[in-house]
C-alpha cells in the first residue's frame, strides 16, 4: 500500500476587505473625510439615476394615457377618398 503524504497547508494570504469601507491592508488607505464623501457622491448620483427614472416614467404615462381618451381606433368610422 501506498503512503498517502498530506500537503502543506498554503501560505495565509493578506487580509481581504470584509465590508464596503474596510479597506485591505496594502495599498491606498483613504480618510475618514474622503470616506464621507465618497458616500456623498454616490447619494447623489443615486438621488440624480432615481429624479431621472421618474421624469422618464411620468412622460411615457403621459403620452400614453393621451391615446386612452381618444378612444379605439377600431371604433373610428373609415374615411373614403374620392
């Protein structure tokens, strides 16, 4: 029978972030100052992406509701040409 030889486990890797602000333990390390904005920025640009969304749902609502009050176009008498 063959001897079976464990590996040996892998080096520890550098610790990985865990949440939105942790930051990993090598490289760029912001304040809390550009935490807090950084933050901010992306409050706005969500408020601006949601104004926007709404703006586009209000306008297709309005031009489709325009076609509700003119009735079917089925129920329209055909025009003849002469």
């Amino acid at each position: 029978m063959e001897e079976v030889r464990k590996q040996p486990a892998p080096a520890p890797k550098a610790k990985e972030p865990r949440g939105p602000l942790e930051q990993p333990v090598e490289g760029i390390r912001l304040t809390e100052e550009q935490l807090r904005a950084r933050r901010a920025r992306s409050i706005a640009i969500a408020l601006a992406l949601a104004a926007f969304v709404a703006v586009i749902f209000a306008v297709t609502i309005v031009r489709l509701g325009s076609n509700v009050f003119s009735g079917p176009d089925y129920m329209r008498p055909v025009q003849t040409t002469k």
